[in-house]
C-alpha cells in the first residue's frame, strides 16, 4: 500500500539530491527523473483502485483534521492524479532523447518539482497548503519558461512571472480574509462554517479566488502570458504547462468555487461568462497565428475557457462533461505539442509556412498530429466527440440557446484553423521519408492509443466521471469525510 | 472602527496600490516593487487579523487570553519567504532581459497586446 | 489614459469591498477556532515553548516543507537563468583595512548568532528561516569587505542537499513509525529546555542549515562566481 504523501515528498527528496546525481554521471540525471516519475504513476495508479473503495484522508504530524494538514482524494483526485501523473510518464520518456540547454540536472530538477507541486494541488485538503503548492508550481514554470535565455523564453517567463505573483498573491488575500472570519484554513472545515460569511464576504473572497486562480486557468483577462510563455518554453515544457498545469489551477478553482465557498448563482453564471469570452476571443486570435505553436497556445487557452463554461453551467451532467472535455484536452494537447516538437527538429522554426509538406515527410507525426486535431474538434468516433456532444446536449438541456451558438460559433473557427494547417502539412513536393526515432514517437502513440479506445468504448470512463462530477456536487459529502471521522 | 481603517484598510490600500504599480508600469524593477508592496500588504493584513487586544506573542508562560493568534504568524513566515524566492527570481529576469533587450521597459519587448 | 483611470477605480472599489468585508470582524477580536487548541494543548502536545514554532514545524509542518521547496526552486532557476550570463568586472579598489578587520572579526560571530537562533526556534522568537538568513547575512558581509573571498559550490551543494533530505527523511520516519508524515516521533522532552519539542529543533537544524546555504548560492550566483573564478 503506497500513501498518495509520498507522491509529493518522494520527488521533494530526489530533487534536493538531484546535484549528486548530476556529479556521479550526468547521464544518471534523466533516468533517475524518469524513476521517480514511473513511482508517482505507480503510486497513482494504486490510489486510483484504493478510491473506487471510498475516499481517502491523509493526515500528517498525527493530528486529526482540522488541527493539521490533510490531503483528501476523492473520485474527483483519485482520476486527475492518475491522469497527471500518466501523462507526466510519458512526458519523462519523451525527454530521454530530448536536447536540453546546460545546466541539464536543473531543467529536470525544475520538471520534478513542478510535477509535484501540481500533484500536490490536486492532493491537498488545506487551502494555505494550495497556496504553497501553487507557488511551487508557478516558480518553477517561470524557472522553466525562462529556461533556454534566449529572447522569447525570457519574455514569456518573465510575463508569466508578474501575472503569476499578482495571482497568487490575490489568492492569499483570499485565504486571509476567510481565516479572519471563520478562523480556520481546512478547506472541508471552511465549507462547513461558510453560512457564518455574509454577502460582501464571500463575493471578495470569490473575486479573489477567481482571478487569482485564473491566472493558471487561463481566463481571460489574466491569461495574456499564455501565447508567449507557450511559444518561448521548450517543446515538452509547453506540453506539461498546458496539459497539467492548466488543469491544475482549473481544480483548485472549481474545488474552491464548489466545495469551499457553495456555488451560489452568480459565481457560476460569472464561470460560465468568464469561460465563454475566454473561448471566443482566443479563438478569433488562433485563427491570425502564423506560428502553429502559438496557434495551438491560443487554442488551449480556448479549450481552458469551453471547460470552465461546462463548469459554470452547474448541472451534474455539465460538470461530466467538463471533466470529459477537461480530459480529452489533456489527451489532445500532449499529442498536439510533442509531434509539433518532432516537426520541429526537422524544420527550421514553427511557422505555417516552414511546415508545408510535413505530412509526408514524417508519415506517422503527421498522422498522428491529425488524429490528435481531430479529436479536439470533435470527429465522431474519437474521444474528443462524446464530450463535446455531451458538452452540448447539457447546454440544450439548461436551454441556453445564445451560449449554444456561442460554442458552435468557436467551433467552427476552430476546425477551420486546424483543417488549414492540416491542409498544409499534406501538401508540397517534399517525399522524402525521414520519420524520428521510435522511443520519441512512443509516448504520442499511447496518448493516440487512448483517444482511439475512448472514442470507441467512452463509456469506460463514465463511472469515473460521475463519481468525480458527483464529489463536486455533494458538499456535505466532503465535509463528511474529513470532519466526520473517515478513518485515515 | 478607527482601528478597522488604520490596520485594514492601509494594509488593504497597500496591496492595491502595489496592484496597480504592477499593472501599469513598464519599467520591470518598478513591477518588481509593485509586486513587493503588494506582498507587503497582505502580510501586514495577515498579522493584523491575529492580533488581540492587549496580547502577545505566544510564548509561554503567557496567560491564555494573553496570546494572539499563532497562525497568521506562521502563514506570513512562509509567504514572506515566498515573497523572497518570487523577488529573488523576477530580478534576475530583469538582469537577463536588459542583456538581451537593452532595455527594462516591458512595453518594448515585443508586443503586450493579447 | 482612460483604462488607466478605469482600472484604478476597479481596484479602488474591489479594495472598498474587501474592506467592508474584513470589517465584519473588528480589529483585536481574532477569532480563534483552530487556534484554540494550539494555544490549549500546543504546549504538552508538542513540548514546544514557542507556539508560533510548533504551528510551523508540526501543525502546518507540510507547509514548511513546501516553504523550503520555494526558496530552494528560487535557488535553482534563479542559478539556471543566470548561468552563462557574461558579468562585467570593473576594477574596484579593495575596501578599507577597518571593513575588512572588523568583518573578519564580526564574521564568526554573526554565524555563532545565526546558530543561536535556529537551535533555541522552540524556546524564543526565531527559528530556521530568520537563523539562516543570519547566517547568509554573515556571508554578504564577507563578500562585500573582501574582493577574493570565494564560497566552494560543492560544500554549498551538499549542505542545502542533504539538510533537504533529512527533513524529508525525518517526515518518512514519522509515516513509518506512526502512521503520519512529519509525526513527532520523538518525545516532548522536558519543557521550557533546549532538549524539548521533539523533532522540532531538529528541523530547525536542517532548515537553518539548508536556508543558510539557499541564501547563500543566491548571492553567489548573483555576483557571478562561476564565470571568472
């Protein structure tokens, strides 16, 4: 039986004796990464199993909550750390052949612990404990934005910085004012004393919260280091910054909205707005992108926006589809940036143009770029399908009708820019065969291997979902858990 | 209600005025402070919603109703030393900039629009 | 000019309404839920004197080690972005012989004090942090009154490693000997004495250890010791 803790705490200690390694055999640096990374996998698929059971509540320092730190895992944990931790997986074997600027064991010292800091936020039943693993999170994704110091990298990292610090700081004013009124700081303690807060109080504690976490989520406006953070960090870096680390500041902002502060009306219909700007204006700005990592950047952050807007809607069977969609983002996007990473050994720079004839020069990158666009657009039979259908279908049932258009609207924008680029990498006179190495092309071919499966058998994943979509709505139900004596 | 303005409300103005110097200045060393007063803001919000009227620090032998309110403390302990990794970080971003850039001025760096 | 007057007012009115809602708990009346127990129980529960300290190294013990995380990631990224960077040296004229005496006599002392600090954490105010920063304060003094003084990577690299994996180690007994991370697995000790608190002095060891070194390679590296040794 392996505690979740460790998922955190072991990557802490192996970080901190990175330098040792480093001096024993530089080499030994990514295989030792790629160890631990293969235990948190380990650790979360054994989690994973244990939540099917029931919950589980760690406690540290021996002390019950409230009075200690807790982490608490729930179905909603139990299949983000699983996926998180798959994906990091496959990110850590896709950097085995990866060329990393000096100093090497820095660069995966920064990746451990930004996994782990992710990891922790999505752990952790403390809401100062949050603010501590965000800040873990969000230095060392400056540290990594920044990490090639060329002109770009810099621009993006220190953008990244300043929204980043202003968020975060606004999010422990947040904290702040709810310890001052319910004087305690454990999320599930919190929600049990929230009806004590009057009106004003939990609206600044909302504005707080939401502006604070939506820098990582990626609303609009806080989002403005995106483009630029993406398109100047190394390729696997973007990935995990838009895979985990967006979907890490998306938990901690409905965890909070849902569980911590109750959803009232307003805050959602606020999500839902907030969500559907945030879809539209980024795609609008995809569809000018010359550059097609930057294309992609604009349309994660799109992607970001049509979740929270799922989330916002509030019924059951929105925030399943959320989750799905949420889910499919992650497969889609790991797809998307590390073949556009293989595209981009071949070619000089990542504009449009440079990469007309991609297609056929590497066969099975492109094929699987292809599959990875279309799931996000949602091609019946692939994964990223069911959920956008769900997706609608919610937005039918709760009848609103001028967001359904919205949606459809971003959609088509959406399959326009990516079909064109598609297009293009399909077209030109360049035959020649010079696919990549396998080892690189195996981590894309899993994440592709799981779209194909869902979008065959999605209802594989259905339990999961609505137990994950049930953790959110049931309130009382978490609170039960942690105060109410759930054996840790 | 006198002391509700005087310690919230000018830890409160602090932040916001850190906020803003963040938010419209150019120069990066002047976001940098910006970030810092902010800091500095919460942190003073932090101490002053622990206080008790007549108390201190908790250490004993201290009778009970003498002391203040121990976590703020230790909350501002770790966002304090944050604060000093994040400033720490943001500066030697500016160094590296003006050698890349010549300049601090964030506006010249390309372009801020979204 | 007009967003510019438009956000003001946004953040003067967002700053008006998180007044009023932190007014709704007057000044001086904290309310102390959690607390309550630290204050009542804090002392024979953990041994611990000070009760900021065992707030700090047990009860939000995770934090901590979170806490020390951030200032080590700082270290790192802030080494990673700066390597390579082509630091200009001007000639300067070494300092006077009052700064450099009184700095080598003060040298000792300063990291005596730092010590003090981070060993009596649990007895008076102080701690890790404060006791380390000492610590790399002493050092800032010895660069600055000395133009060759050199601080070896290596000793700096295997203080703040190792100080960051004992603690982890400490936490991993506690899990394996009790059941929790971070458990007090030792005893309480007798009170109001140096020998008391459990494992917390010994963390706070490890924190000054590892803050001092921390504060320490950030200086290092901001002078830019590795480029023109």
């Amino acid at each position: 039986m392996v505690s979740p803790i460790l998922a955190i705490v072991i990557p802490l200690a192996i970080a901190f004796l990175m330098p040792f390694f480093s001096a024993l055999s530089r080499k030994s640096v990514k295989w030792v990464f790629l160890a631990v990374i293969a235990f948190n996998f380990y650790a979360a698929i054994m989690t994973f199993l244990r939540v099917l059971s029931g919950p589980i509540l760690v406690v540290t320092a021996g002390i019950k909550p409230p009075f200690a730190i807790n982490l608490l895992i729930g179905p909603l944990g139990g299949l983000l750390f699983l996926l998180f931790e798959g994906v990091a997986f496959l990110y850590a074997i896709f950097l085995l052949k990866a060329e990393i600027k000096e100093p090497v064991h820095r660069f995966f010292m920064l990746f451990l612990l930004n996994v782990a800091g992710a990891t922790g936020m999505i752990l952790t039943g403390d809401l100062f404990n949050l603010f501590v693993f965000l800040e873990i999170t969000g230095i060392s994704a400056y540290g990594l934005v920044g990490f090639k110091r060329d002109k770009k990298g810099l621009e993006g990292g220190v953008k990244y910085l300043i929204l980043g610090s202003v968020g975060s700081t606004l999010f422990l004013l947040g904290v702040a004012l709810l310890y001052s009124q319910v004087g305690t700081l454990n999320m599930a303690d919190i929600a049990g004393r929230i009806w004590m807060l009057k009106k004003p109080t939990l609206y600044a504690a909302f504005i707080m919260f939401l502006v604070g976490l939506g820098v990582e989520a990626e609303l609009f406006p806080m989002n403005a280091w995106v483009p630029d953070a993406y398109e100047g960090a190394h390729d696997t870096v973007t990935a995990i910054l838009s895979t985990v680390l967006s979907k890490a500041g998306l938990y901690a902002l409905i965890r909070v909205v849902f569980t911590v502060l109750s959803p009232q009306k307003a805050f959602l219909d606020l999500l839902l707005w907030a969500g559907l700007i945030t879809l539209l204006l980024a795609e609008l700005s995809a569809l000018r992108q010359k550059n097609v990592k930057r294309m992609i950047a604009y349309s994660s952050v799109g992607q970001m926006g049509l979740v929270v807007f799922a989330f916002g809607m509030g019924s059951l069977f929105a925030l399943q589809a959320a989750l799905f969609q949420a889910v499919n983002h992650v497969l889609s996007k790991g797809v998307l940036f590390l073949s556009l990473a293989i595209m981009g050994k071949k070619r000089e720079g990542l504009e449009l143009e440079n990469l007309r004839g991609i297609g056929r020069e590497l066969p099975v990158t492109g094929l699987l770029f292809s599959i990875g666009a279309l799931s996000l657009l949602g091609l019946p039979f692939l994964s990223g399908f069911w959920s956008k259908i769900s997706l609608l279908l919610s937005t039918a049932d709760l009848k609103l009708w001028v967001p359904l258009g919205l949606v459809l609207l971003a959609s088509i924008i959406e399959a326009f820019y990516y079909l064109r680029t598609i297009g293009v990498f399909y077209t030109g006179t360049d035959f020649r065969f010079r696919e990549t190495a396998f080892i690189r092309l195996l981590p894309v071919l899993v994440l592709v291997f799981v779209i194909l499966y869902l979008g065959f058998r999605p209802g594989v994943l259905a339990p999961y979902l609505k137990g994950a979509a049930k953790e959110l709505v049931d309130r009382s139900g978490y609170i039960g858990w942690v105060i109410g004596g759930l054996k840790p | 209600m006198a002391e509700n303005i005087i310690f919230y409300g000018s830890s409160i103005a602090l932040a916001a005025i850190g906020l803003l110097i963040a938010l419209t200045r150019r120069n990066l060393i002047k976001i940098i402070i910006g970030l810092d007063l902010m800091e500095t803001g919460v942190n003073m919000f932090l101490i002053s919603i622990g206080y008790r009227r007549g108390g201190t620090a908790p250490i004993f032998d201290i009778p009970l109703s003498k002391a203040v309110d121990p976590v703020p403390q230790a909350l501002v302990l770790t966002a304090i030393v944050i604060g000093v990794a994040v400033t720490a970080l943001a500066l030697t971003f500016a160094v590296r900039i003006h050698e890349k850039y010549g300049t601090l001025d964030i506006s010249k760096l390309r372009e801020m629009k979204w | 000019m007009i967003k510019k007057a438009f956000l003001i007012l946004l953040v003067a009115f967002t700053g008006y309404v998180f007044f009023v809602a932190a007014s709704a708990r007057p000044f001086g009346s904290p309310r102390v839920v959690v607390s309550k127990r630290y204050l009542e129980k804090g002392l024979n529960e953990t041994g611990s004197q000070n009760i900021v300290t065992s707030v700090v190294v047990l009860y939000r013990g995770f934090d901590t080690l979170g806490e020390v995380t951030v200032l080590f990631l700082a270290a790192t990224a802030l080494a990673a972005l700066i390597s390579g960077f082509p630091f200009e040296r001007k000639e300067r004229t070494e300092p006077s012989l009052v700064m450099s005496t009184a700095s080598r006599y003060l040298f000792p002392l300063i990291l005596l004090f730092g010590a003090y600090i981070f060993v009596h954490g649990h007895l008076t105010p102080g701690g890790g942090f404060p006791g380390g920063v000492v610590i790399a304060s002493g050092f800032l003094l010895m660069f600055l009154a000395f133009r060759k003084y050199r601080v070896s990577e290596g000793g700096l690299i295997v203080t703040e490693g190792l100080a960051g994996f004992f603690y982890v180690l400490i936490g991993l007994i506690g899990l394996y000997l009790l059941g929790s991370f971070l458990a007090s697995f030792l005893p309480p000790g007798r009170l109001h004495t140096l020998l008391s608190g459990g494992i917390i002095p010994l963390i706070y060891i490890l924190i000054g250890f590892k803050v001092g070194s921390e504060m320490t390679g950030i200086l290092r590296s901001l002078k830019g010791e590795d480029e023109n040794g």
